[in-house]
C-alpha cells in the first residue's frame, strides 16, 4: 500500500487535514499545540475503491525536549523508513518559522519525496504570504485550507500523480472491534503493545498521553483479525479541566457505542474505583460484552492472602453486574496475555448467538408453568417469544399488559432465566415487552 506520511510542527493544522482527506473526524482538532502524540492512520480513496495510506503525526519541535516530543520524533523517524511520500504541512497565517526550515532540512536528508502543503490559506494576504514558502526548497508546492477543502481535489491529485503505479484497492478488514477503555495510567496502551508484540502506542508514566482513539489491526497467524481500539483514560468529569481531554472522553465514549467487545482495564494498586463502576454502567447501558481486565496484577504477589482478598472484593463490587468475566493479568510482565483473545472468541460467540424459536418458546413454557405474575389484580400473560437480534442479543416477548406497566423486576428475571437456560452467561442479553395486537 501506498503512504503518504504528514508531518509539520504544532498547530499547523495537521489534524484537520487527516480528517479532511480520509472524509471522517476521526483525529482530535484542538487549537492547543501537541494535541496528536501518537500517530493514526486511515485510507484515502482516488478512484474506483483504489488509494493510499494516511498516516497523521505528531508535532515536531527543535525547541521542546520534553518526552512526548522525543517519542514523537522516534515515531516519525520510524514512519518516514516505510512511507512513499511526505506532505510537510505548514501555517499561512503564522508565516515561515525557523521550525519550518528546521523540519525542511530533516526531510531532504531522508531523500523522501516531498509536497509542502501550505494550509490556512483563506484570504488574499495569505495567498500572497504563499511565495515565501518557496524558500524552503521544496519543487511540489500547493496551497490549500483544510478547514474549508480549499484545493484539497488539487492535492489528492498531486498524491495520486506520484503514487499512481503504486495505488491498491482499500482494504476491507473484517475485524473485531475491541475498545480498550479505563481510567489514566492503568495500562491500557501497555496492554495493546503486548498484544501486537511491538510498541505502536506510546507509553509513558504520565497520566492521559493517549489523547487519540487510536485503532491497530492485529492478524494472527490463523487468520483471525481484531480491531484493537486504544481510548483515552477517562476521568470524572468534574475533574476534567483542558478542553482537548473532555473531547478525548467524548471520543472514547462514542466508541464504545460502535465496537464489539470492551476491555475495561482497572489496576491492582487501586481495585475497583467508583469511576471504574460509572463506566460498567455505560457498558451495560449499552449492551456491550465486556471482560474486565485486572492489571498490575504482579504487584499483589507474594503478599499473603492479598490476591484472594482482591477476588473477593471484586466479586462484591460487581455484583450489580454478575456476568461480567473477570481476568487478572500484568501487561507489564506478559501474565495472562494469551488467555485474553481466546476469552475474546468466547464472549464473541455468546455476544453472537442466535437460538432457534421453537427452544425459545419451550424456556418460556417451562417458566410460565412455574411462575406467575400478577399486576394490578390482572394476571400477566406471556403468549411467545422471538430473538430478533444479536450484538446484544435482543429477545421480544408478547404479553397481554402494556410494556410500560410491567415492572423492572419482571424483566431482570426473565433476562437472566435466558440467560442461564440458552448459554448466555457471560454477555448481557436485552427483553423487550411488547403488547400482543
């Protein structure tokens, strides 16, 4: 596949950019200089399901020395090795930098080719501030606005031109898609990094460095493939102060709505903290599988009764949520990494079940020969049931009483009798009443 790798310094509108060509929000765009540390990739059609790689980078910046500047720097060194084609984006507005010659003079040494991608440019002033840039060196120059598609065509055009013997069609990756969420610093990237065997995310010990919903395919030698989603840590939101870290929440959240499977990841130090249950609630709010993953596990070791005492405590705090599978792991050292996927493929096949009506409706029987329910001296009727959907699985029952007035605890019963009877009892399961015509 083609790449086409953006890099620039800070708030030059990289961002905006990426998501402009690959036609979804899917980078965070912030005025706030250093909002993309890590790097996100996506695909951009030309023609007829063909196209290229897009890979959005960090800032880069001389005058930082800081860590996320320095990792930032391996990434792009990285990226630059594997990629076809750079656009070194810089800002009209602002003008020429010394930061732009600097990062002119780092690409001539890696004989990438090169299209500077004047962005920003949204009145006359600006198109006449465009010649200066041309003291940069660089032959293949275009001036564009990212935020208002301003010659966006004309550059695509450019891309395709240099890459044209190069293009492949847009691959469709039938994945899993798995959310890794949690709170800061849990481990959350440490975890997806032991996963694919390599660090892709960027790890550090400073709380939120993943700003990003950042997605990394994983292909296994049989074939199989996941979609690994690594999410900001999501914090209360009385104590979220910067706005770019209440977008990255935002972020995560709609996420979890359009994935698969989550893995909620909590720490060992700490057990099951009150956010930790404010976010199960999203999950079983919205129906979502979930395996909840105990990280730093290998810090209770050796410490008595401390991992029972754990368990034990764990079991107690969720039992607002009884079916959710527990596995304790350490991302750091590598325990419990391979049973996570095959967990994965189990909770998968629950999540995916489809039972045929005829079982349905004789679970029903049973259940309507032992059981009665009364509501307001009227006895409920149960008349069949229907699954009329999976991920979540999703059960209609037709009764004789308006949904509205049934209560709660009607419905708790009959999900977890479906529950416990047809094999879903690691997976939330939805019931719907409905009133029979």
């Amino acid at each position: 596949m083609f790449k086409v790798l953006i890099v620039g310094r800070p708030n030059v509108g990289k961002s905006t950019l990426f998501n402009t060509l690959i036609g979804e929000r899917k980078a965070i765009v912030e005025r706030s200089p250093g909002v993309t540390r890590d790097f996100i990739c996506g695909y951009v059609e030309v023609e007829n399901n063909k196209g290229f790689m897009l890979i959005d980078t960090g800032g880069l910046s001389w005058e930082r020395e800081d860590f996320f500047s320095q990792e930032i720097f391996k990434r792009v060194e990285l990226l630059l090795k594997e990629s076809s084609l750079v656009l070194l984006v810089v800002d009209a507005k602002e003008g020429l930098t010394s930061e732009d010659f600097k990062i002119a003079d780092y690409l001539r040494k890696t004989n990438r080719e090169t299209i500077l991608v004047v962005n920003k440019v949204e009145s006359r002033e600006e198109e006449e501030r465009v010649l200066e840039f041309y003291r940069l060196g660089f032959k293949k120059l275009i001036f564009i606005s990212a935020k208002n598609r301003k010659n966006i065509e004309e550059l695509k055009e450019q891309i395709k031109e240099v890459g044209k013997e190069f293009l492949e069609e847009i691959p469709e990756v039938l994945a899993k898609k798995i959310a890794v969420l949690g709170r800061p610093n849990v481990g959350k990237s440490t975890l997806i990094n032991r996963l694919i065997g390599y660090e892709r995310m960027m790890v550090s010990e400073i709380p939120g460095t993943t700003r990003d919903c950042i997605d990394v395919v994983l292909t296994l030698p049989n074939g199989k493939n996941y979609l690994l989603i690594d999410t900001p840590g999501i914090r209360r939101r009385a104590k979220i102060e910067e706005r770019v870290e209440k977008f990255s929440v935002d972020k995560a959240l709609e996420v979890l709505k359009k994935v698969d499977i989550v893995l909620l990841v909590i720490s060992a130090e700490e057990g099951l903290t009150h956010q930790d249950k404010r976010l199960l609630r999203q999950i079983e709010k919205n129906y979502k599988a979930c395996i909840l993953l105990v990280n730093k596990w290998d810090l209770l070791e050796n410490k008595g009764d401390a991992e029972k005492i754990m368990l034990e405590k764990l079991r107690y705090g969720l039992r607002f949520i009884p079916w959710l599978p527990v596995l304790p792991i350490s991302a750091l050292k590598g325990k419990g990494i391979k049973k996570i996927l095959p967990l994965v493929e189990e909770i998968y096949s629950q999540y995916s079940l489809r039972v045929s009506t005829s079982l349905l409706n004789r679970v029903l029987e049973e259940l309507k020969g032992k059981y009665t329910f009364t509501l307001e001296n009227r006895k409920l009727k149960f008349y069949y049931a229907t699954q009329v959907d999976i991920r979540p699985p999703t059960f209609v029952i037709f009764v004789n009483i308006s949904p509205e007035r049934i209560p709660l605890q009607v419905e708790k019963f009959f999900r977890n009798q479906i529950k416990t009877r047809l094999g879903f009892t690691q997976v939330p399961v939805k019931v719907i009443f409905r009133l029979r015509d």
